[in-house]
C-alpha cells in the first residue's frame, strides 16, 4: 500500500530525527567538540523516554490502544510496531533533547558551563522548545494517532492515562490533550536534573584528574 504525501513526510521525519543525531554526536565527541556528558545525557533520556512513555504508548499496555490500531496500515509497514517505541525513544533522546541543549547553549554565550548550575532561564527555554515540539508532533504530526478516541495507554510520566483527558485545544479538528503533552511536560526537570548531575560530575572528574597530575608534577621535581 502506497503512502500519502503527508504519511511519507511523517516517515521521513521519524527515521531522520531518530538516526541522525547517534552519529552526529559520536563524530562530535570523537573530535572533542561536545563534553563526556553529553552522550551520557543522551543515553539516559533514552531509556527514561522509552520506559516513560514510548513502550507503553507503542503497546497499549495499560487501558490503551496499541499504535497499529490507531494509524493507517501503509505506516505500519513503513514504521513496524517493534520499531515505533525505539525510533521515537531515539528522536527524543536526540533531536529534541539534545536538540534543546544545543538551544540553550547558543542562547546563554556559547558556553557549558550554564549546564553546572540551575537556572530558571534554562528551564524556561527546555519548558518552552520541549512543549513547543510536542505540540507540533500532537497537532500535526501525530495528529491521526492522537485523535479522539484512539486512546493512549497509562504511562510512568502520563499518569493520568486515557481515564482523565481533557482536551485542552483544539484546531481544524485536530485536538492536543493533557495526556499527549504530560510526558514533556514531567520530563523537563528531569531531563534538566540528569544534565545538572552529568554535567558537575564531569566537572568534578576534571578538576580531581588536573590536581593530581599538579601534584605528581610536584613531586617530581
């Protein structure tokens, strides 16, 4: 079955902002353009996603409806259901996360060390670019997954499932719903937690790795 123009967009959409960025940061980092932290922040946004949301939102594992029964067949030959979870897992952990550290650095002088500390105007930039994207994924991306009465499962960072949900817009009939922005909405501050932690420990591992070498160049003279 032939897709869409607007259904080939979507596939073109998920495969690039999932695959893209895994070797873009490794290349980065082999050149010691990003710090060690960073792809550490990227795995573990990963796996926060994917066990927050993305499995339980693919399967429909709690009062909800599995993916392939909320889209059309041609994208579920393009987009295999055991692929859904992962290549979304991948884009969130990469395009938009990394993609809102990126943001941030260039809004706050290009320098790494806003991510040692807490902000509130980091924040307000994650807040703003993570909701910003989900909302575009929800209304136009997304949007004949998402509609009513395709009902998303109870997820650890969606917990109010399809039991309570309002629809807090809607356009064009196509709706954004509290379920569909919680996720984003609960995973700001742990995502600007995870860099906070990285970012000092690495800072830490710096500073002790220098006073030692000061002191065994000490010693040795």
């Amino acid at each position: 079955m032939p897709l869409t123009p607007e259904q080939l967009r979507l596939v073109v959409v998920v495969y690039t902002s999932a695959l893209l960025p895994l070797p873009l940061v490794a290349l980065l980092r082999a050149r010691g353009v990003v710090p060690a932290w960073v792809p550490r922040v990227y795995l573990a946004t990963f796996a926060i996603c994917a066990l927050g949301w993305e499995l339980w939102f693919t399967y429909g594992w709690a009062a909800g409806d599995p993916v392939h029964a909320r889209r059309a067949a041609a994208l579920n030959q393009a987009i295999p259901t055991h692929l859904n979870w992962l290549l979304n897992s991948l884009a969130d952990a990469g395009s938009i996360a990394l993609g809102g550290l990126l943001l941030v650095w260039l809004l706050f002088g290009r320098d790494g060390r806003i991510f040692r500390r807490w902000h509130w105007g980091v924040f307000a930039v994650l807040l703003i670019a993570f909701l910003g994207q989900n909302v575009f994924v929800e209304m136009f991306l997304y949007h004949d997954q998402l509609a009513e009465g395709k009902a998303l499962s109870w997820a650890p960072l969606a917990p109010t499932a399809p039991w309570f949900n309002p629809t807090l817009l809607e356009l064009r009939d196509r709706t954004l719903t509290l379920q569909g922005q919680l996720p984003w909405l609960l995973m700001t501050p742990l995502f600007y937690a995870l860099v906070l932690r990285f970012a000092r420990r690495d800072t830490r591992s710096q500073e002790s790795e220098i006073t030692t070498a000061t002191r065994a160049g000490a010693r040795s003279t």
